[in-house]
C-alpha cells in the first residue's frame, strides 16, 4: 500500500477528524503535537478573514515546536473543504490554504476536480471522504489522492456500511491511502482498522470530550455519560443522515423514536444550519469508551498505550 511520505511514520496512524464548529486551532496544534494528524474545517473560522489568523497560528506553532524537537516533529495538520454548492466560501477558504500550502486537505459533500488540481499545485494531498464503494471510485477518477470510508455508526454525516464491507471493496481496486472512519475510540480500534486493510483511523466524537474542544461543558459531559444506545440517526438536522446525541434530540423537545425526514432540497452547509439546530449535539457510536474529559495530549497518549498493548496481545511487537 503506497503512503505519500506526509502520512509515513506516524508516532500513532490517526488523522483527528474535523468537526463543525467545535474544531479550532488549539485543538488541531495539540493533536499534531501529540502526534496524529489534526485537522479543522474552514468554515468553523468566522468570519471568513479569520481563517488567514488561524492558519498563521496553526503553521507558525507548530513551525516554532518542530525547531525546538528536531527529533520528534509534529503531525502535519488538515484543513477540512465542504464541497458543495451551499458553501459559498469555498473559493476564498481554497486561496487561503493556497497562501499557507496546507499540507492535507480533506473534501466532504461532493468531489471537485478544479479543488484536487489547486491542491496538488501547493504540493498538499486531498482526502475525499466517502461513506460507499461507488463514491469513492468516483472520487478517486476525480484526482483525489486518498479516501476516508466514513462507516456506520460515525459521527455526524455517517454511512450505513459496515467498516469490514466497505473497506474490503475499496481494497479491491484502490492501494492508494485509505482512513477509515466511524466509532473509533481506542487504541485496540485503531489497530483493527489497519488489520481490515486500512492506513489510519479517523477518530472525530473522542475529541469532543478534550480541554481544547469547542464545545459547551454539557456537551463534553453528554459525550462522558452516553453511550451507543443513546446516538439516534437522522437526516432532520442537515437533509443528510448522521447520528447525534439523544440526550440533545431530547432537550430540543423533539421525540427521539418519530423524527420526521427532512426535504433533501433543503439542503444548508454553509451556516444556517448550525443557527437552526445549534443545540443538536453531533456524536458516533463510540464514546462509551470515553470516560472523562482530558487534554487532548492525554486522549493520544491512551490511545497510543492502547495500540501498543493491542499489538502485545497479538504478538506483533
Ligand atoms: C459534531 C461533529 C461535527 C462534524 N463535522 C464535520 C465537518 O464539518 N466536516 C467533516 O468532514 N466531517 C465532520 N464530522 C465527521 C467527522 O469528521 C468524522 O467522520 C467522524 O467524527 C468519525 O466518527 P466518530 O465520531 O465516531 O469518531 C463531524 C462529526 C461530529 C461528531
């Protein structure tokens, strides 16, 4: 399997995954210092100039911390594109990253040609993330370098395939990088996403639960409280299906079992939604191995010891 060099050698093969609104740059600077990959969405930079500050941040810290440890170098960071026809700033936030050279990003909704190419003449990869076989083939012939097959049970938008169906399916045609997304929570996951023949996990909802996480204290709470019984899969929030904590469907004084579906015309990526349903709480499946709320230095390094004591237990070391 060929990894471009800026995913080789990763202290722990984790990509920390985007998430709306709750992403920023302390977080992203604290997981590539801890050694995985952290990324952020553009858009949760408001207003759009603030995208240039946050970029200048994330790029001269983590510059500053690779002069002082020459021999253990950050992770290099991500910056998350939502491709779609709602998200009006996409040209202002592409020439942004352009200026900074951002090393990985990552598209979602929709795969553009155009957006690949203006990656790969910065020198950065593209990662689309896809949730079936059929878009990530799509993806690929559009010039992305890598995928992320977002599984069931993922955190916000997720699929409905089973992690071992839909990596298997890639793997058959497609050596190129491959994340997989979805529940990951421990270092035990993270290995059994590479045994299934993935390069790296996509871990997003166990970052919630962090210091640096821009998100409300209950929120962090309801993520160290629930478990997978209590994620519920709805379409209502976005006009795509993703999974969300029930404790918050509840406390909008919806009923959690009889969500009505939402009209896919309406689709909003570019705000709105987060006004209408900003106490909707996003979160996968896995956080019922997330039992308290740490820095997120102190997440990477369970999740290192876990991987570590995975691959003890079957002898791989
Ligand atoms: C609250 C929340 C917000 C998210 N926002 C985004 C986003 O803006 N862009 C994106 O590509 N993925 C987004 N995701 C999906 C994650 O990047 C990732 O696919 C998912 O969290 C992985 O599953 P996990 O949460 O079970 O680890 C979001 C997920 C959550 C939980």
């Amino acid at each position: 399997m060929a990894l471009p060099p800026i995913l080789k050698n990763l202290p722990l093969p984790v990509i920390g995954s985007p998430l709306f609104i709750i992403s920023n740059p302390k977080l992203v600077i604290e997981q590539c210092k801890a050694g995985v990959v952290g990324s952020m969405p553009a858009l949760n930079a408001r207003p759009a100039e603030q995208l240039d500050e946050w970029l200048a941040e994330i790029t001269e810290t983590l510059a500053a911390y690779n002069r002082a440890n020459p021999d253990k170098p950050a992770a290099p960071f991500a910056i998350n594109q939502i491709v779609h026809k709602s998200n009006e700033r996409l040209e202002h936030d592409m020439q942004v990253c352009a200026k900074y050279k951002v090393p990985i990003v990552i598209t979602s909704l929709g795969a553009r040609e155009d957006v690949n190419q203006a990656v790969h003449a910065w020198g950065g990869i593209v990662l689309h993330d896809i949730i079936n076989n059929k878009f990530a083939k799509k993806a690929i012939e559009k010039g992305a370098d890598g995928l992320i097959a977002v599984a069931a049970g993922a955190g916000g938008h997720a699929g409905v395939k089973s992690p071992f169906a839909l990596i298997h399916e890639i793997r058959e045609w497609f050596d190129g990088p491959l994340a997989l997304s979805g529940s990951m929570a421990t270092g035990d996951a993270i290995l059994a996403a590479q045994a299934m023949g993935a390069d790296l996990a996509y871990i997003g909802s166990a970052f919630i639960a962090t210091e640096e996480a821009r998100a409300s204290d209950a929120y962090k709470q309801m993520i160290v409280a629930s478990n997978s019984d209590d994620i519920v899969y709805s379409n209502l929030f976005t006009g795509v299906h993703g999974n969300y904590l029930r404790g918050s469907v509840v406390a909008a004084g919806l009923d959690p079992e009889n969500l009505p579906e939402s009209d896919p015309s309406k689709m909003n990526f570019g705000g709105g939604a987060a006004k209408a349903w900003k106490d909707i709480w996003g979160s996968g499946q896995g956080i019922g191995a997330v039992r308290e709320v740490v820095p997120a230095a102190q997440l990477v390094a369970r999740l290192k010891r876990e991987y570590a004591a995975a691959r003890e237990r079957l002898a791989l070391n």
